[in-house]
C-alpha cells in the first residue's frame, strides 16, 4: 500500500495552498480531486481583497484590474458610492490561479491525482487512516498520517473524522462575461435587496476585463437560478450586455455560520470552506483561506514529523472563533430583519456620516481573519509575519 505522509482531499484554493506549502516542507502529500481539470466548475467569484494582496504573493497574471469603487444599492435602486484612494479588490483569474498554484505543488515534489473521487477512510491505529479512492473505476487505498479536509462546505472527509460540520449557508450562482463595455473605472457594485438575495446581496463586479453577475442568499427563500435571470434583467438598464459572450456559470455553498469548533485532531484537520473559514457577514473567503491553509500546512508538518499532539494545539477552531463574534451577531441581525423596508431604511442610513463610515469599514477595512503566526512564511510579500 502506498504511503503518504499528508493526503489533501480537495484542489480548491484551499488545498491547493496547504498542499504546495506541504510540500516546500519536505512532507510527502497526495493532493486529489474530481476533477480532471482545475479550470472546471470553478465555485468563487474570485474576489482578493486589500489585506490578502498585501500579504500574499499572487501572480499579476491571475488578477484582473484593481478595484477602488464600490457602489451600494438600496431595494429602489438609490446610489451611495464608496471610494479609496488604494487598490481595495482584484477580481483572480482562478482557473488560472488554480494551475499556477498546482504547478507550485508538483515541482515541490506533491503527487497529484485528478478525476479522482474521495470514498472513505478508515482508522488505522498509530498509523494514522487508509484513505479509499476510486479512480476510473478502480478503488486505491493509500496510507495517511495526516488527512487535509479541503473538499468544500458539506465535507464528507469531516464527518469521516469524525469534526465539525457546517450548518448554515447561503447559496450563491453568477454568470462570468466578457465584452460589456466598462464606463468610468473598475467598480464593484452591491444590490441590497432581500426580494432578489434574502440575506445576501446581489452583485455586478466589473473590472473591464470580466463583467461577474450575481446573487446570493438562504436557499429556502429563492431560487437561486430564477433570482439571477430577473436580476441581470433588472440591471439591463445599467450595464450594456448586447454584446456580452457568457463565459461560465459558477455556484456553490457559501457556509456563513464562522470558523468551526473542532477543526483538527490527531488524524487530519479541515481548511477552507470545510473548516467553515468565511465572514459570516460579507460572506468573504478568500483571505481567511489563504491564512488558514498556511497556518494548516506548517501544523500538519510539525505534527508529521514530531508525532506532537501539542503541534495541533495552534490550530484551534475556538480561538479563532471569537474574532467572528461581532459579524455572527450581526448575520443573526441581517437574518431576522431582512425586509425590503428595513433594509431601505438602513441603505439611508448609510449616508450619514457615522454609518457612512462603517459602510466603508465593511468593505474597505482590513479586519478578517485572526492573527496567525507562522514560523516561516514563504507567501508573504511584506514580513515574515501573516499580520492580522
């Protein structure tokens, strides 16, 4: 039976990062994914912000033109626009960035199995598990000392560790184009609307390049699909898609219940969505990801090495938590009051200056993720140190 020191369930972002950092390590690591191909049913809108582009080395390649507007819409479709005088979002490229980062992983020495599916996996002792793959038919067994959940927000590999489990989400689908004229510069506008996205919002993110159209909210009160053709309907009259050539359609669970409780023991962890690593209240993923994956990968090659249980003591769902306490109550909140006159009353509010400045916190501030210290940080552009 074959060996590995770390199996990573999952060639999203999450795994990926984990699984390239595992490998820089030494540790040998099987990365292993349904899909043949990464550029196939890619589930994000792709959206780094400041904080993430600050820290992390991602290629100019994989990212599209910077953002610094955001234009907020209340449910009668009346404008409050936020400025920065820095590049605030960039929208990745992430078929892309997806390849760029496997490449990564491969020349440091990570094996990797596509169109393979996860089966189960089993206790084996001090050993660690035997993980069962199926591939074309055909079952393989591996041995694992570690296992690295990164296959989404109902992870099967979770609940065959026996960890937590994601119990709130909202849906999301958008339609990727290209072709629709950009007016003025790059924007990221937001439809607050719960007709449309109940507890979410509605999106259009233009960069120039891709024109990303989307709504999002709790599934048992739209319908996603429906929802997205009578909203692109709705903005016809602000953006010009006569010309626009639909490039993909992207979709998924989008769990906002905050970083789970047990995320890690002695015979593997989660990342990512698994590991329920989003704002609860901007549904944001993508830095708390990168942060957590790296701080996931440097444990999980501690521990492989070591075999100290005391090396997974640093990757506490519980301490990380209660950094998410405000933005839980605050979902609680948009939950309980997600009503068209509510939330006009609250876009209007919006405009003073108190709340006005809280709106641009929301979306232009760099508090996200907790601190997470690493001991050596590859990734980062600016210090040795992921700074919260």
């Amino acid at each position: 039976m074959e060996q590995f020191d770390v199996v990573v369930v999952g060639a999203g972002l999450a795994g990926l990062q984990a699984t390239r950092l595992l490998a820089r390590r030494g540790v040998r690591v099987l990365l292993v994914d349904r899909k043949t191909s990464l550029a196939e049913s890619v589930h994000t809108t792709g959206i780094f912000v400041r904080r993430t582009l600050e820290d992390f080395r991602l290629p100019e390649s994989c990212l599209g033109r910077p953002v610094r507007h955001v234009t907020i819409y209340s449910p009668a479709r009346r404008a409050l626009t936020l400025r920065s005088s820095r590049d605030e979002f960039r929208v990745g490229r992430m078929a892309r960035l997806y390849e760029h980062f496997l490449g990564d992983a491969l020349r440091a020495g990570a094996a990797w199995s596509p169109a393979t599916r996860y089966a189960w996996l089993e206790d084996d002792g001090p050993r660690g598990s035997i993980v069962r793959l199926e591939r074309g038919g055909r079952a393989r067994d591996v041995r694992a000392r570690y296992v690295v959940a990164a296959d989404g927000a109902l992870s099967r590999v979770a609940s065959d560790l026996g960890l937590d489990a994601n119990s709130e989400w909202i849906v999301g689908v958008e339609d990727v184009y290209e072709g629709v004229p950009l007016e003025g510069e790059p924007r990221f506008h937001c439809f607050l609307d719960p007709r449309i996205a109940p507890g979410y919002l509605a999106w259009v993110v233009h960069d120039g390049e891709e024109a990303h159209v989307g709504v999002g909210g709790y599934a048992a009160r739209f319908d996603p699909l429906k929802a997205l053709e009578s909203f692109r309907a709705s903005v016809a009259s602000l953006f010009d898609f006569s010309r626009a050539r639909k490039v993909e359609r992207r979709g998924g669970r989008i769990p906002v219940g905050g970083v789970l409780k047990r995320i890690a023991h002695a015979r593997g962890l989660l990342v990512g969505d698994a590991a329920g690593a989003v704002s609860p209240l901007t549904a944001g993923g993508l830095d708390p990801c990168l942060r957590l994956s790296s701080l996931a990968a440097e444990v999980a090659a501690d521990y492989v090495k070591s075999e100290d249980a005391a090396a997974l003591a640093r990757y506490s769902g519980e301490q990380f938590r209660a950094r998410f306490v405000s933005r839980l109550w605050m979902r609680r909140v948009l939950r309980a009051t997600d009503h068209p006159a509510l939330v006009e009353g609250a876009c209007a509010l919006m405009r003073l200056p108190p709340f006005n400045a809280v709106a641009w916190q929301v979306f232009f501030g760099r508090g996200s993720f907790p601190d997470v210290r690493l001991t050596t940080a590859p990734e980062l552009s600016v210090s040795e140190v992921i700074r919260g």
